[in-house]
C-alpha cells in the first residue's frame, strides 16, 4: 500500500467521492432493505444506477493500474463468480423477478468490491476509505439517538414489539441495527486505541457510549452473546499491550454506559411513548431541542461520553509506559494469546455472576434485565431459527446444486416448513445463500469470504506487532458477517454494500505479496485492456437492465395514481400498466395489479372476454411466478369466473400442497368439494361421493397437522393460527349431511351455535346443524328461533334443505 501513495488520481478520488455519497446520503431510505417485495425496489434500484455508473468512472483507473500476476485479479474472478452464480440459478428459478434482482444486487456488491480491491492502493485513498466508513457508521448511530429522543421521525425507528420500544434507526429492524453497533463499537475501540494522533482517538472515544447506549437499546440478546466471542477473536490479533488498552476502553465505555443506562432508558421509553404513532393514520410528534426529555437525553450523553473520552486520554498517556514495560513479553511467541485465554475464563465468571445470581436487576433497567434473563437455548427465538436452518436444508435437498434462485427462500418455504411461522427471510445470511444458489454458490461464496480473511490474517500476523490501522476492516466485516449468521443483516443492500466494500480492502492491502507469474501475459499492451472493458459491458449491461426496471416501476405508480386519484377508466388505466409490464415482463406485483383490474371488471359487467384476457394473464406470469400465493388465489377465482370449477378445485390442491400451513386454501378446497358434489350428485353420483371424500381428507390432514403443532417446544411460537375454522367446520358438516353422516355433522357443527349470526357462512353452518338434528329426530326450537331473527329467509331454507334430502 506504501506504492503509490502520493499519486494523485482523479478517476480515483472521483470514484471514491462517489462512494461516499451511496454510504453518506443512500442508507436513509430502509438501509435499502430488499425484501423481495414492489414497495423496498424503488430505492435499490436508484442506488444501482448511481453506482455503476460510478463504476465506469473506477474502470477507467483500474485499467491504467491492474496488474494480472497479482491477487487483485485472481480476488476480482472469485467476486464475479457470486453474481454469476445468481444469474446461473436464475434460469430454474422459482420466483425469476427475484432472482434477477438478487443478480443485480450482487452486480451492486461486486462493484464495491473491486472498486476498493482496486483503488484503495494507496495511504491516503485507505484513510479515506476508513474516513466513510466510520462517518457513514457514525451518522446512523446519531440519527438513531435524535429518533430515540424525538427530534427527527422515521417510520418505524422505534419499534414497539411486546410492549418493548427496540431502536432500530433507519433499519426498521432492531436486531439488524444490533449487529451493525456492534461491528462499530469494536471498529470504534480500536481505532482509539490505534490512532496516531490523541485528537483522532478522542473523536472515536466520543461515539462509544452513544453507540453501546444505542446497543443496548435495541435488546438484542443474540448480538449480545456474540459480544465476548468477538471481542476475544479481535484480541489475538492485537499486541499485548495494546490488548490491555483495547480491553481497558471497552470496559471504561461499558461501565459508563451502564452508569447513565437507567435515567436514559426512562427518559427514552417517557419520548418514545410521546411521540409513537399510535395507529397508521396518526401523525408522528417531532419534540423541540428545548423540551426538557431532550435536554436530559443528551446531557446523560454527553456527561458519560466526556468522562470515557477523559477515561481514553488517560489510557493512551499510559500506552508507551505499558509498550515499555511488556516489550519483552511481546517477543514472546504466544504472548496474544495470554490475555484472551485470561478474558475467557473472566468471560465465564462474569457471565455466571449475571446471569446466575440476579445481579443484572440492579444495575440495568429492568426492560433489558428481562431480556438478558431469558438468553438460553430454549427461548423462542433460538428455537425458531433453529427451525428456519432445518426447513433451509430441507428445502435445498431439492435444489442441491444451483439451488432455487435469488427469492428462493421467500417463495418456497411455507412448502417446507416445519410450523406455520412467517418469515420472509431464513434469518441466517449463509442458509439464505445456499436455498438460492445452491452447495456450489454457499462454497464460492465461503471460499472468496475465507480467502480473504486468510491471506490477509497471514500477512497482518506478520506485521501486528505494528498495528496497522486497516485492520479495522477486519473488525467490520468479520462481525457483521458473524451475525449475519443468526440474522438477515445482509439483506440489507447498504450492509451489504459495506461488508463487501470492507473485504475488498482486506484483499487489496497485501495484494503484491504473492505473485502469479503465469498471469502476467495478461499485462501485455494488447490483452491489458480485456478485462476492464468486459467489466465496463456487464456495468452497462446492469445499467440499462435496471434502468429498465426503474422506468417500469414509475410507469405503475402512475396508473396507480390514475386509478386513485383521477379515477380513469379501465382502458386508460392499461396503458401505463401495460407498458410497465412490458418493461418488467416478470414482476408479480404488475401483472397481479392488471389480473386484479380485469377481474373487478368482470365482476361489473359480466363480459367473458374480460376473464379470458385475466386467464391469459395470469397463465402467462405463472411461468415466471408459479408460488405466487396472490398470482394462485387469482387464478382460483378467475377460474370460477369462467365457471371452471373442476379446474379451480385443482388450483386449490395446487394451493394445499405449496402453502401447507395456510389454513385458507384448507377451507376453500373442502368448501369446493362440498358444494361441488352435491351439484354433481344427480348426475354422477360417483364423482360426487369422490369429491366428498376428498374433502373428510383434507379435513384429516388439518386434524393431523394439529397434532403435529402439539408436539412443538412449549417455548417456541407456533406462528399463524392453524385450527379447524367456523367456515371449515360448516364445510366438513355438508359433506357429512350428504353422506348421511348425522352424528358427525351435529358434532362438527355444534360449536357454531355460539357464533355471529350475522356471518352467511355461520348460518349456513347452523342449518345444517338443524337440518342434522331433524334427521335424527331431534330439535333446538330456541336456536331455530335465533337464525330465524338473524335472517327470516332461513326458515325456508332449511325446509328446502330438508326437502332435498328426503
């Protein structure tokens, strides 16, 4: 990195400009969240069309320096091979929208990537890539605290969830923002007990308890368990004494955080009930600076993060004198070791003490005292993940070795599931990785990820004695990749973006150490070139694909608004619609929205030609869509529409078996069979009698699923309700009136007696009940009296009912 360093490059610092304002100014819109949904696209694509455009401006660098016989181009095939992989699996992708989003996104990671790979070569281009990083970091952690004491309003920052207000800042996720405080408060220690200058220290000493105050705010306890694990990881990596400062900086912001934890918690939960929203249509409340909740807030901030910083100063005065006094343990070849092995063994103590004798209720507000309590291996949330991992590999059985596509996860878990949770993300970045792109992707992937960290930890050992300060990009991208393994903090594009950004300093810091000779034909005048100008094709390519997108999407928001607000009639509302989904052939949301339309029109006027155009539709986003669960449900119903019930029923068993846990699809499918038969029961007494049938088991597999549930820990959540419904219950009660079943439908249908009958389906329950009754020649004279009252036209309902069935 020494080469090079007083070159000044304006295709260099230009792109590094650039980057700094995707990490300064773009993570404030969800962090750009994808979660595979219409409504968090918009922003990811504005930020890629920034960025490879960007990239073009980076190409024209990396073409003038690259240098094939180094690691910089070997590192850059290996990052090219993961969106390459996405774009592989994208062709038997279940969800071929999402997979082709998911190539995008990792376009986005490899440009980052190879943009540091190869432009942050020199002293100076490293201090300003580490000057980003931190002040992006910062600048969250700062927008966190104005939301946690009511100065600035962004949805969902404080997350109240089991009557507990979590900090999430701009990720609208508590345990996300956990991992991501966590990877800057030990990015934070180090760099003051690293930096050159007391000046530079000091302003990182500053942000330590804001950052822990921040952590402890979201209640994370999985990123708190990782705090000991990974603080002993980074402490074999530091020189003896510098251990001792690392530790002793820790220790100073943690004590003094847990000092002012108490006030400030209070003081946060009093503003967070002020200014929360209480519903959707509410408006949220912006305190003034002069409200007396903010003053206290921030001088309990400030007050703490002065004695740290003074905590810190004295710390480094005492740094030499230290250096001096363990040079000669420092020789010593296993003198890194000495003080993790110590902090393990204190870890325990120390855990035991908390964790074991109660101490944590006094000295932390009793919201997070509860949490840390319930840190075991039987907690809900350890149980569910643990479910999530096991539903991955069953899933992935299927899709070994290319795996299912980028959305994979998304479309195909409730298929898998052990338990009707919902969860639109495996809640582990490397599970996640495997159901899209398969052993071969999750290999690739952990084979660039380790190369990198292996080839940069051999050679940092080396030289650690001098504690260079880039190891700081270690720090980052190592923690936030280790809880990434508990968590989806890589589905956030901006994390994302920053852990790849991190590892591409790591490869390009010892690039030059190993050499490959047989590479270095490339260097040659006339294939120099080649691989910078191929990489400029694929970031035009990715340019004008998700520039596509882009326009696809501005064309549906205005047929939205037209159909909204100017209230146009159907044919103008298609032809923006129309347009976008020429644009975005695959997008469910478009063609949904069109098959939607159609289909209130239909129900308007009674055209067929209105449903066949919504049949066509719908058969042609099927094959880009096929678990689809609106795209299915639409399909049903048009299917209905067209009064093709033996097809719609087939719809609903393609329903059962892709959405298992989805108690809906349940009910209609034995609602269907229970009408259908009796409709064929004239005709084709045999067909019906098939359909019945069909229906009881159906019923049995709800009964067995049940039971299934009952065997779950008492400790996990079950997820979505799943239990015999009043709508199925009067379903299963026809289908045992048909058969003559009387006792089983009276047993099936009593419970619905107490139900609402203003609800049809209730009524329809209840009349059958009756109508079972009078076959065995009973009565409930008080519960007839009460349908009657509730609709008049039951009376001669149930007289017809018991007509046909005499």
């Amino acid at each position: 990195m020494k080469q090079k360093q007083f070159d000044f490059s304006i295709t260099q610092w230009a792109t590094l400009f650039g980057l700094a304002i995707f990490f300064l100014c773009l993570p404030y819109q969800q962090a750009l969240f994808n979660s595979f949904t219409y409504n968090f696209e918009v922003p990811i694509y504005e930020a890629m069309l920034f960025i490879f455009a960007v990239f073009l401006v980076a190409l024209a660098y990396m073409a003038r320096y690259l240098k094939y016989d180094s690691l910089e181009f070997v590192f850059g095939i290996g990052m090219l091979l993961i969106p390459v992989m996405y774009w592989i699996s994208s062709f038997q992708a279940v969800a071929y929208h999402n997979a082709v989003l998911m190539v995008f996104i990792y376009g986005l990671y490899a440009v980052f990537f190879l943009t540091a790979l190869s432009l942050v070569s020199t002293r100076n281009s490293s201090l300003a890539a580490e000057m980003i990083m931190f002040l992006s970091g910062y600048a969250i952690v700062i927008v966190g605290l104005l939301a946690a004491t009511g100065q600035v309003s962004i949805k969902d920052s404080i997350w109240l969830t089991s009557g507990t207000y979590r900090l999430t800042s701009v990720f609208q996720y508590s345990n996300t923002y956990a991992g991501f405080l966590l990877a800057f408060f030990l990015c934070a220690a180090f760099a003051v007990v690293n930096a050159k200058r007391t000046i530079t220290a000091c302003l990182h000493a500053i942000m330590l308890v804001p950052i822990w105050v921040s952590f402890m705010l979201t209640y994370s306890r999985g990123a708190l368990v990782l705090v000991p694990i990974l603080v002993l990881v980074i402490l074999v990596f530091l020189r003896l004494d510098k251990q001792i400062a690392y530790i002793g900086t820790l220790i100073v912001s943690v004590a003094a955080t847990f000092i002012v934890l108490n006030p400030f918690t209070e003081n946060y939960i009093d503003i967070a009930k002020r200014v929360t929203p209480k519903s959707d249509y509410e408006k949220p409340y912006i305190l003034p600076f002069r409200d007396p909740a903010v003053l206290k807030g921030w001088l309990i901030l400030l007050a703490a993060s002065l004695v740290v910083t003074l905590c810190v100063w004295a710390i480094r005065k005492a740094q030499p004198w230290l250096e001096r006094r363990l040079v000669e343990w420092v020789k010593r070849k296993y003198s890194a070791l000495i003080l993790p092995a110590v902090g393990a063994v204190l870890g325990l103590l120390a855990a035991f003490t908390l964790f074991g004798t109660g101490i944590t209720g006094k000295i932390l507000p009793q919201s997070i005292a509860d949490r840390i309590a319930n840190i075991n291996f039987r907690q809900h949330s350890v149980l569910e993940r643990m479910t999530f991992y096991r539903d991955a590999l069953k899933l992935s059985a299927d899709y070994p070795l290319l795996g299912a596509g980028g959305g994979g996860w998304n479309a195909l878990y409730e298929q898998y599931q052990n338990n009707p949770y919902i969860s639109r993300q495996a809640h582990s970045y490397f599970f996640q990785t495997l159901v899209e792109i398969g052993w071969i992707g999750l290999g690739l992937l952990i084979v660039l990820i380790g190369g990198v960290f292996l080839y940069y930890l051999r050679h940092y050992w080396r030289e650690r004695t001098e504690q260079p300060r880039h190891f700081v990009f270690f720090i980052l991208a190592f923690a936030i990749l280790a809880h990434s393994l508990i968590d989806f903090d890589m589905s956030f594009v901006y994390i994302g973006a920053l852990v790849f950004f991190a590892l591409g300093v790591l490869g390009a810091v010892y690039r030059d150490k190993i050499l490959v000779p047989r590479l270095s034909v490339l260097n040659k005048p006339r294939w120099r070139f080649l691989y910078p100008a191929s990489l400029a094709i694929l970031s035009i390519t990715l340019f004008v694909q998700v520039f596509q997108e882009y326009a696809a999407s501005g064309l549906y928001l205005k047929a939205l608004n037209m159909a909204v607000k100017e209230k146009r009639p159907l044919e103008e509302l298609l032809v923006p619609l129309d347009q976008a989904i020429a644009n975005s052939p695959a997008h469910p949301t478009y063609a949904y929205t069109k098959i939607d339309w159609l289909s209130q029109a239909f129900q308007q006027t009674a055209d067929r030609s209105i449903a066949e155009q919504a049949k066509t539709q719908i058969d042609r986003i099927m094959a880009f869509e096929p678990y689809d669960r609106q795209i299915i449900l639409a399909k049903y119903r048009n299917h209905k529409d067209l009064q093709e019930y033996k097809e719609a029923i087939a719809v609903l068993e393609e329903g059962i078996s892709k959405f298992q846990w989805d108690i809906k699809f349940y009910e209609a499918a034995v609602m269907e069979y229970a009408v259908n038969g009796r409709n064929e029961y004239p005709r084709n007494p045999a067909l019906a009698q098939e359909y019945w049938n069909r229906g009881l088991e159906i019923y049995g597999e709800v009964l067995r699923r049940m039971d299934m549930l009952k065997n779950l820990p008492e400790e996990q959540l079950q997820g979505r309700s799943f239990q015999v419904t009043p709508f199925l219950r009067q379903a299963v009660g026809q289908i045992y009136y048909a058969l003559r079943q009387y006792d089983e439908a009276v047993e099936i249908l009593e419970p619905l007696k107490d139900g609402d009958f203003h609800d049809p389906y209730i009524r329809l329950g209840v009349r059958f009940y009756l109508a079972s009754l009078h076959q065995l020649g009973q009565s409930d004279d008080a519960l007839m009296a009460r349908l009657v009252d509730a609709d008049a036209k039951e009376r001669k309902e149930l007289e017809g009912l018991l007509r046909m069935s005499s």
